[in-house]
RNA sequence: UGGGGCGUCGCCAAGCGGUAAGGCGCGGGUCUUUGGAACCCGUAUUCGAAGGUUCGAAUCCUUCCGCCCCAGCCA
C-alpha cells in the first residue's frame, strides 16, 4: 500500500537518542535488548510536555521490539497521592500506549534499603547527624569546596546500627540522613556527599507507614532502573549534572547490563504554562476548574478540548527530540490538529449571521430533504438528511448588494449553489425604512437537486439553514 | 566566579570534511461542490563571532561571545 497517509513519524529521522539505541542494538551492548521506562512522579496530572517524554520512551521500545514500563516514582509521601496515579494511567493509555509493566519505586523500598546497607558496608556511605542547615552551610559554594561533615568517618558498624535504628523509627524528621561518600570538594555538588535517605514519618499512599525513611531520587531511580534492567534511562536536561552520581551507584552496586542514562530536553510551548507547580496552583486556588481545564495544557484538559491522541502523537513527532533548549510555537500543536480533524471530523452546516431567504417559486408548505455530504475529505463518512423548504437562511456574509468583481457569492440577478441543495438565483432584496437588508426574494432551479446543474454551471457552494430547525450554540471564537 | 550543557531561517530540526534536508509560520498564486481545506511557487550565498588547518569547513583546532542548568533532608 503506497503511504499517501505517512505521517512525519515515519519520515521523521532517527534523533540522537534513537540513534544511540541502534548503535547499541548494532554492537550487542544489551544482548539486543531495549528496554525503557516512563517514569512519573504521582504529584500532578500529566501535560503536553510529558507526552513528548512518553511518545519517546514508548515509541522507541515500540519501534525497536522493546519494551517499556510504566514506574511511579513514588518516593516522597508528602506529594503523593493515588488520584494522581489512576489519572497518569488513563492519559498513558489514551495517548495509545499499552506499559509492558506497571511498577513503583515503593515496590523496591526494602531492596533499595539493602542496597543501602550494602553501600554503607563498602564504606560509601555514612549517617550524617547534621541538621538542615549545617549541611547547607557545609556543602561550600559555586567556587568554594565543602567541608567534611565531622560524622563523615563514623565507622562502619556505627552507621549500619544507625541506619538500621532510622528505619526502626527511633528518630524524629530530619534528626540523621543517609549520604554517599564521594567528594566535599568536586566541582559537581551532585558528588558532595549527596544525601540519599531522609527521615519522614509520613504515610504513602502505597506502603502506609510501613516506613518512615523514604530514598531520594538520586539513590532511587538508578537502581530502580538497574532492577527492571532498563537499557536506556531517558530523561530531561537538567539532571545531566546528575549523571556521575547515577553512574557512581550503579557501579557500586550493579554488575551487569548496567543501565545507561541520557538527556534531552524538555518541551516548552509558547504562551503556555508547563509547570507542574504552576498547574497545580491554578487548580488548588480555583483559578481552573481542575486539572482537566480545557484551557490547560493538561493531556485531560487537551482530551477535554477535543484534541486527539493520534494529533498529540504526531505533534510530538514533528517536533524532534535533541539537547538544544526550544519552545515550540503552539501553533505547531494547532497544525496537528486542525490536520488530524480535517481529515476525519464529519461537518455541519451553520449560519452565524442569519439572513432570510424566500424562494418565490418554491412550493408553499412543502419540505424535502435533500442528501448533504458529511465530509469531503472521506466519501466514507456518507451523507445525512437536511431539510430543505421555501424559507431558508444563509450567511449575511454570502450576501453582497453591490459585489466587487471577483465575488462569488449572492448578488442581485446573481445565482449561486446551496450545497448540495439547488441553485437560487436572487431577484428582489427587500428592505425596511432605514435600508437594512430583510430578506432576499430568489428562485431556484428544480433542475439542480443535489447542486448539481445539468449544463454544467459552476458555483462555490454556500451553506443554508432551513427555517425553524435552528438551535442555539456557543461558538467559540479564533482567538488571534 | 566552579562545574555541566547548548548555539544551523521567525519557531523547531537534519547535517558528522565535499560545497545548507524537511516541518510549522509567513508571502504570492491556482482551484467556482465548505474551507482557517487542497495544490503550486517563494522564503539561510550561510551555519553565535574572530582567527587557523585544508584543494575544500556548519562539520577539525584555537580564542572569544551569548543562553540554559546546578549550592532540596523535591523529582
């Protein structure tokens, strides 16, 4: 079959990422395996940005026969919450994408907490008694090294005790963290002794109060990658800093197939609010009517607004994927799904600014209705009745007493088509005092039924309402 | 100021030493069965700047300039 349909995706060129994942496919890094992950924190409702990430991750296991799971990154109690949960699910899915594997970072707290004591057996990690700000203070400047927390060389046995005492719940929020070894005085403030475990005694919205020491990002996502023996672990720019501190644990604690992290970055769209912090401030203050606000940029507020997932895709397509900082014109957006639409939305008939039209030799009291094409774009779409009667009304618009040259439309001793009805000729504009235009008196051509002329007269076609069949609608107007 | 990134048309984006793809937008035109549709044409002598290497540079080297990210016990 000729792809007269082929959509940028597939005429789009391979990204850099895609690029990187055919090479390894090429030389058997992963035994030929390609395994992604889509990882969102339950915190928010999923926007337009996200679905860059995940037409990314989904359509690289897609293309490349691999897979990609769907992880909550579920770490921290205090943001969390299950409505957000089921919301990322119904927007994954109705993008069109199916997760190899639904998984939570919580699923691996007790491994991630082995892991942990495994860390701090090597001598990589110790329990830091500072509070807040003395770490704060301790962790130096842009061009200052930090200095070494006086805990920093606590022995072995003390931090395993410690630790495990964290875990017990004998301390209170914030009384002790968990910190990598590394370096107080490397340039990256990620190796500064990162903190990896802090004290919360909160409920999750998955493990209860199973815990009270919840893993940070940093010590979570790798190894949580490393657990589902994700190949590619894509994400957004800024934690490109963050990188060495993934490798470090990973080399630490991993053998094999260690997974492999890579930036891109982020979408941003013009005149419109990406922010997850943002969005949820117009939701709590009641600015929006809640996170599927069609004026969100909310994949439930897009859904809501009458986008669709195939337009979504195809955007996200067109857009690419590279490291450079962008914001996409939402024009771009719009193109898709105007052209998605164009192609697949059945169309009405409607008159905005009604003007009344009697056809004078149209018989009094009779109502045919005649066959109106739903959608020239696709003869599969079929047709519907439309009532057609000697009164009717067209454009005011489609109307014009004294027409420049180049006017197609209704003039005096004009005739014009009324699609897919007949063609009308005008012969009287009737008028009130003051010269407003009432009605138009016309004939139409019995001959032209369905707008067709048997002598091959031609016409731009010009929409019609039949009297009485009104029905008030807002429309909503272009906003330029 | 230290570190990490990035700079190709108004907005995206290919390009990987052999003489600037494509999309969106924009401009013009064609089309008398909707069109904010479709189709056609046009839209970077130039790749942040300056030097250098080379027969040849957006692609290699040097210096400079600009923008973004990092000092959460957020992700």
């Amino acid at each position: 079959m000729a792809d007269q349909h082929s959509t940028a995706a597939t005429a789009a060129p391979v990204d850099f990422i895609r690029a990187i994942v055919d090479e390894d496919l090429a030389t058997g890094k992963h035994h030929g395996r390609v395994s992604t992950r889509f990882p969102p924190e339950p915190n928010g409702y999923l926007h337009i940005g996200h679905a860059k990430s995940i037409c990314l991750n989904f359509g690289i296991a897609q293309e490349r026969g691999g897979s990609c799971n769907l992880r909550f990154d579920d770490t921290n109690p205090a943001k969390e919450d299950v409505e957000y949960v089921d919301a990322i699910k119904d927007d994954v899915a109705w993008l069109g994408f199916m997760w190899s594997a639904e998984l939570y970072a919580s699923d691996y707290f007790e491994r991630l907490y082995r892991f942990a004591v495994e860390l701090i057996t090597q001598g990589k990690a110790y329990v830091d008694s500072l509070n807040g700000d003395q770490i704060r203070a301790y962790r130096g400047t842009l061009t200052e090294a930090g200095k070494n927390s006086p805990y920093r060389d606590r022995p072995v046995s003390e931090n395993l005790d410690l630790f495990a005492r964290m875990r017990g719940g004998e301390f209170a929020d914030g009384a002790h963290v968990l910190r990598a070894k590394i370096d107080m005085a490397s340039p990256n403030f990620n190796l500064r002794d990162p903190t990896l475990y802090r004290i919360r005694h909160a409920a999750h919205h998955r493990t209860g109060d199973a815990w009270c020491i919840y893993p940070m990002y940093d010590f979570a996502h790798p190894l949580s990658d490393a657990l589902e023996r994700i190949t590619h672990s894509i994400c957004t720019l800024e934690f490109e800093d963050h990188r060495p501190l993934y490798d470090w644990l990973v080399g630490a604690l991993i053998d094999e197939d260690r997974p492999r992290q890579i930036e891109f970055a982020r979408l941003n769209l013009n005149y419109t609010v990406m922010s997850k912090r943002k969005l949820l401030q117009l939701v709590q203050q009641g600015v929006v009517s809640g996170w599927n606000d069609p004026r969100l940029p909310t994949i439930s507020g897009l859904r809501r607004r009458g986008y669709t997932p195939e337009s979504i895709r195809d955007f996200c397509a067109r857009i690419g994927v590279a490291k450079k900082e962008n914001v996409i014109d939402v024009a771009q957006l719009e193109h898709s799904i105007r052209e998605d639409l164009n192609r697949r939305a059945p169309r009405v008939m409607t008159v905005l600014r009604p003007l009344k039209v009697v056809l004078t030799n149209y018989p009094e009291g009779q109502v045919e209705e005649v066959d109106v094409i739903n959608n020239p774009e696709d003869a599969s779409a079929g047709t519907r009745k439309v009532p057609f009667s000697r009164v009717l009304y067209i454009e005011r618009d489609d109307f014009l007493e004294d027409p420049p040259k180049k006017f197609f439309r209704l003039s005096p001793g004009k005739e014009v088509r009324l699609r897919c009805a007949y063609f009308i000729t005008c012969t009287e504009v009737v008028k009130d005092g003051r010269g407003e235009i009432l009605e138009l008196r016309c004939t139409y051509d019995p001959s032209t039924r369905g707008g067709d002329s048997p002598d091959g007269r031609k016409g731009t076609p010009r929409g019609w309402r039949k009297a009485k069949r009104s029905s008030i609608t807002s429309i909503p107007t272009r906003s330029t």
